[in-house]
C-alpha cells in the first residue's frame, strides 16, 4: 500500500509504504511541529520588552521629577541610560519578530501598512548581523556613558568595555562577512 504525500506547493515527497515508512512520517510530522516549542520563548519575550518598557517610563519619571536639580553629566547619563534601555528593546523586538517569522511560523503580514521592511528579507544569517549591530550600539552607549563618567569609572573596567566592545565589533564584522560568502554561494 503506498501513498503519496505532497507538500503545500503541490510538489510530491516520498512514498510512504509500510509500516517502518509510517512511523518515519510521524516522526518527521513531530519534528516539525517542535518549532512551536520555541512560540512561548518568544512570548517571554514579549513580557520582557514589556518590562523594559516599564523601566524606561520609571526612569523618565525621575529625570522629570529631578530635572532642575541635575547636573549636566547626569541629565546626559540618564539620557543614554534611556537610548540604552530603547536599544534592547529594538533587539528584543527584532529577535521576536525575526525569530518567530524564521523558526516558528510564517507572519501574514504582507498587506500590513506597518510591516518592517527587513522582514521581507530575513533569514538567520541576517537576524545575527542585526542583533550583533544592535549589540556594538547597546556596547557604544555603554562605552559612551563610562566616557562621560570617567571620573566615576575605574580605568581597568574602561579597558574591559574597550576590549568587549572591540570584541562585539570584530565578531559582527566576521558575521557579515560570512552572511555574505553564504549568500554569494546561493
């Protein structure tokens, strides 16, 4: 007894015939249905960006509140404590976003006036040169406030941001060189 399956695009895949082919097919039904694992991951993720949107309102609330009494450094240090803790949302929305469209399920969001122009185009190689760019900002606002502060800040920790963010930089440079090797190859 054999039966052909086809996928969504009409194109037939392999026979299935006996009882060891069956099991394989469930099998292999299992394994694709596992990317749903990774659905409440990203729905922790959306309570984390929520979070962070709750910190970044705090902390605007007291820059408010204490505006006449600060300091130009520390306006300015809350400021980039602010881009910081927007920047990691960015990040957090891009894996959300990314990942769930690349490992999860499909967006249907083609019609949607708001849809991220990167979506079009998104794939794992692309979702890391994205998320190592947003950690060298993330790196730069953090170097940035250490600079500003340098009075507070201990010259052996400066270094250590120095050589982190170096380290961030070097590693997203490889990222995109090999994403775009990988896509010359395609």
């Amino acid at each position: 007894m054999s039966t052909e399956h086809s996928s969504p695009s009409k194109t037939p895949t392999k026979s299935v015939s006996g009882p060891v082919a069956y099991v394989e097919h469930l099998f292999e039904v299992a394994v694709f249905g596992s990317r749903w694992i990774q659905a409440p991951l990203y729905g922790g993720l959306i309570v984390a960006e929520l979070l962070y949107a709750y910190k970044f309102l705090i902390e605007l609330w007291e820059m408010l509140l204490h505006v006449n009494q600060s300091k130009e450094v520390e306006f300015m240090l809350g400021i980039l404590g602010l881009i910081d803790v927007t920047m990691v949302a960015n990040l957090l929305a891009m894996v959300i976003i990314g990942g769930y469209a690349t490992f999860v399920s499909k967006l249907d969001l083609e019609e949607h006036p708001d849809r991220p122009d990167w979506l079009g185009h998104i794939d794992p190689g692309t979702i890391k040169v994205k998320l190592a760019a947003s950690l060298i900002g993330i790196s730069s606002i953090h170097l940035l406030k250490a600079f500003v502060d340098i009075e507070n800040e201990d010259p052996e920790h400066i270094k250590w941001k120095i050589f982190i963010h170096m380290t961030f930089l070097g590693s997203a440079i490889l990222l995109a060189w090999t994403d775009k090797i990988m896509q010359k190859k395609h």
